[in-house]
C-alpha cells in the first residue's frame, strides 16, 4: 500500500448538516448524500476542499500556498490548476440514534469500520481495529450487540423499534480502544463530549446499522411564503413548500487528506499547521439558520505526518478555543 504523507480529517456535526444530492427521493425533495451501497451519510470529498479552500480564501490566505493546496480557480489570471491535495469522501462512522433511557447511543457497524480500515492502508496507516472485526465475526455471529460502555452493558439497550436484553449485550474493551481513538482525533478540547461518547457506542450487525441510518435522520418542511402567506402563486410572487433532510448533531464523520502522488512538498503537513488543532467549520447548505456547523480536526494517519492531538481526557494538554468560521460575505 502507499506510504505517502496523509492525515485523518474528522467532523464532528454541531448542528445538522444537508449536505445534499440536488435530486429528490420519494417525499423528500432534498435528502443528503449517502452511499449508494449502504445508505451511509457521507460528505463528498470535493464538498470537503471547497469549504477548506473558502477558509483559507474568507481569511485572505489566498496566494502561493491556497493555489499550490487547492488548485486556482477559473478567474485566476494564470488560469486554472489542479491542486495538490487528494481528500477522499467523509463516511459517518458513529452515528447518534434515539435510546430509551438515555440521550444518544452512537453506532456503527462492522463494514463500516472495515472500510475505514481499508481507507487507512491505502494511505499506508495501521489498521485502527486490529484484530477486533476478526474476533466479532468468529465469536459473534450477529447475534450480539457490542458495547463501548460498562453502563451501557447493563441494558436493556432499545434504538428506536430495534431491542436487546442484557444477555445480549457485551462489553468490549477493544471497541472502547477503537473508540477512544476516533475521539482523540478530535475532541481533545471537549472532555465531557469525549467521555460521553466513549461511553456510549454499539456495534451493531451491517442490516440494523443500514435500517437505523436510513431511518433517523431528520426529514423537516421547509416553507417560503408570499407576502400574502400563501405557498402558491400570489400577485407575481411564488412561496413553496419542501421537505429537507439532515443528518443529525453529534454524528461523527472521517476521510483521509493526502498528497498527489509525485509531490515532494508535504502539503498535508502545511495545510495541519495552517488549520489548527481544531476548528468550525460549515459545511453544506443552510448557513444563516445554523446548519452545517462542524468541530474539525486532523489528526496524524501515517509516520509522514506529524501533528497528532492530544488524547481526550487529558485537560492540561489541551489546545486553545476553536477557530470559528469565518462568514463574512458568504450567504
């Protein structure tokens, strides 16, 4: 596999997020992005560098280094350019599900882990999971749920209409590692967020994580009224009404950011350095209501990289307030 310089970018969701496809699906008009396979949320690798390079554009980084990172744009004076950053799509790994008697309980799923696994090698990473997906599909079956939390192993668990006994439940001290690892990516400024999710993981079977994602999602009317508050058509004006859908706060997305193959500068390195440990980001549509709102952050993948966070949990070592977006003259 590769062994070019790449690093882990992981999104936390703050708000909801309508990251979409611009087609409708039965009653939705605008559903989200999702992999065609799965039904898994992700965010498409070029919605990922263009909300970064608007960043960089927003705060007057533009130059040299925007236009080498992210290609020139079409009004360039010396015309346009690919960039050299490679960023692949961002796949929700944890996702956040209704639970009776308790807030949220994230899950994900063996193929869901699997492939970011694979995403990983081909970036010349260590495998995140060692060898806890091989010890789940010998011992388990998919009869059982596994859980992060020593708590959450006391059941009864039940995910929307989905229910598990306590004999069901196992707790797993390798998915607690796995989990651990995603949240040091990310949340080293956020201890309680940190532990609350470390906590609060289930691996579930590939069909019940597929039939939760496609179900909780949150699907809301969206109206715009004329002046006499009607959704038709009203003395030259026209109101609408639409369904939205967007994936839910506290949902856990991550892709891989590498170099173009042939490059001798690290450009993931300078573009770690450049965004900060962490930072919000908005990303997607619904800007002036508060969508898309993102705790972002890149953490080492390969020994090219450098810049790993500090692990959660751990409050002296923690780095300074999140960078927020900056909106100026955006819509």
């Amino acid at each position: 596999m590769s062994s070019r310089p790449s690093q882990t970018l992981s999104l936390y969701t703050l708000s909801p997020l309508h990251c979409g496809t611009g087609v409708a699906a039965g009653a939705i008009d605008l559903p989200v992005v999702r992999d065609p396979l799965t039904r898994n949320p992700i965010i498409p690798g070029t919605a990922l560098k263009g909300v970064i390079a608007s960043h960089f554009r927003l705060k007057k980084e533009v130059g040299p280094w925007v236009d080498d990172a992210f290609g020139r744009p079409t009004s360039h004076k010396d015309g346009t350019s690919p960039g050299s950053l490679v960023f692949t799509d961002a796949a929700a790994v944890l996702f956040p599900v209704p639970a009776i008697g308790q807030p949220i309980v994230w899950i994900t799923c063996p193929l869901v882990l699997e492939r970011l696994d694979r995403s990983r090698r081909a970036f010349g990473a260590t495998p995140l999971t060692g060898d806890l997906l091989a010890i789940y599909a010998s011992l388990n079956k998919g009869q059982k749920v596994w859980v992060s939390g020593e708590r959450l192993s006391q059941g009864p668990l039940v995910l929307e209409d989905r229910a598990w006994a306590q004999s069901d439940l196992v707790f797993e001290q390798k998915l607690r590692a796995v989990v651990s690892q995603l949240v040091s990516w990310l949340l080293p400024t956020e201890k309680a967020t940190g532990d609350r999710v470390i906590e609060g993981v289930a691996l579930v079977d590939d069909v019940t994580y597929m039939d939760l994602v496609s179900r909780c999602t949150t699907v809301s009317p969206r109206v715009k009224l004329t002046s006499a508050k009607t959704t038709g058509r009203s003395g030259g004006e026209r109101g609408n009404l639409w369904f939205e859908e967007t994936v839910p706060p506290d949902t856990l997305f991550v892709a891989s950011v590498s170099n173009r193959i042939g490059l001798e500068d690290d450009k993931v390195k300078e573009l770690a350095n450049r965004l900060g440990a962490i930072t919000v980001l908005q990303v997607g549509g619904d800007e002036t209501v508060g969508h898309g709102l993102c705790l972002t952050g890149m953490g080492s993948a390969t020994a090219g990289s450098t810049g790993k966070p500090a692990p959660a949990g751990r409050p002296d070592d923690r780095p300074a307030r999140p960078n927020m977006p900056n909106t100026k003259g955006r819509r």
